[in-house]
C-alpha cells in the first residue's frame, strides 16, 4: 500500500513539474519577446515568437465571435482534468508508461487552463517551419499533452496485456 502511495506522489510530481516549467517558460516569453515578435533560434527551422492564443489547440475556433468561447473551452478543460484525474488516481499503483503519460496530459491541462482563467489565451511560443511552411505555434504545456497522449498511444499498441491467470 505504501508504494501505491509513493507512485501516485511521483505521477502528481510530475505533473506540477510540467506546470511549473509551463508557467516559468510563458512568462520568459511575455517579459522577453514583445507580443508577435520572433527570436531566431535556428534558422530556417526555429523560432522562439509571442503569440497569445484565443481559440482551441492550433488556434482551432479563435476567430470565433461567440461570447461563450472561453467558458466551453473552460468547461472542456475541467471535464478533461477530472477524467485524466481519475485516470491517473486509478492506475498510479506503479511507474508506467501509461502513469507518466497521464501525468505529463494533467500537467499540460492544468498549465493552458491556468492561461485561460487568468487572462482569457493561451500563451504559445515554439515556432517550427521549413521554407513557407510552418506548423502552429505552441508551448510546453502543448508538448506535455502531445508526448502523454503519444506514451498512451505507445503503451495500446505495442504493450502485451498480461496473461490470465490460470486458477487452481
């Protein structure tokens, strides 16, 4: 029973990390880079820009007028966390790819809502592209689910489910 409760403890850890780096990673950018400005990091390849991001992930529904936006996009957040919660509550019994991948959706969650409640956007960042194209704009947080949900992905499809065990 202990060792459930140290596993749980590490997979929360690593969620607060991943807000923690998320927080400190948007406000480097907001004190540093003037909003929609770029900082050339690689060229032709890499930028770190300013960029404040009203809609979904990859700016999905940010031009959109309706007043309640931001509500929806909250309350998808919360429903998102308390289910990813559950999840992670449920399955924290060892330190697995299917723990940290949890871990790293709830940290990322909790760092974009973060953003929402306070000021309405998202704060994203990391710019890559090749030539004339490019692909949108995020951030840590953005990173922490993509990688979580990959983990996830990783551990359905090549992971064996444990044989049954055969009874006496």
């Amino acid at each position: 029973m202990t060792e459930f409760h140290a596993m749980r403890k590490y997979h929360f850890l690593i969620a607060l990390l991943v807000v923690f780096l998320d927080r400190l990673a948007k406000w480097s950018v907001a004190r540093n880079i003037p909003l929609h400005e770029s900082v050339q990091v690689i060229p032709d390849f890499f930028r770190l820009t300013h960029v404040e991001n009203s809609g979904a992930a990859f700016g999905l529904f940010a031009d959109s007028p309706s007043e309640w936006k931001i509500a929806v996009l909250v309350l998808f957040s919360v429903i998102a966390l308390v289910i990813v919660s559950a999840l992670l509550w449920r399955n924290s019994h060892s330190m697995n790819t299917t723990g940290v991948g949890l871990a790293l959706i709830l940290g990322g969650a909790l760092g974009n809502l973060w953003d929402r409640l306070v000021s309405g956007r998202v704060v994203d960042f990391l710019l890559f592209y090749f030539g004339q194209y490019q692909w949108p704009a995020f951030n840590v947080a953005d990173s922490a689910i993509v990688v979580g949900a990959g983990l996830l992905v990783f551990e359905i499809l090549f992971t064996k489910a444990p044989a049954p065990e055969k009874s006496a």
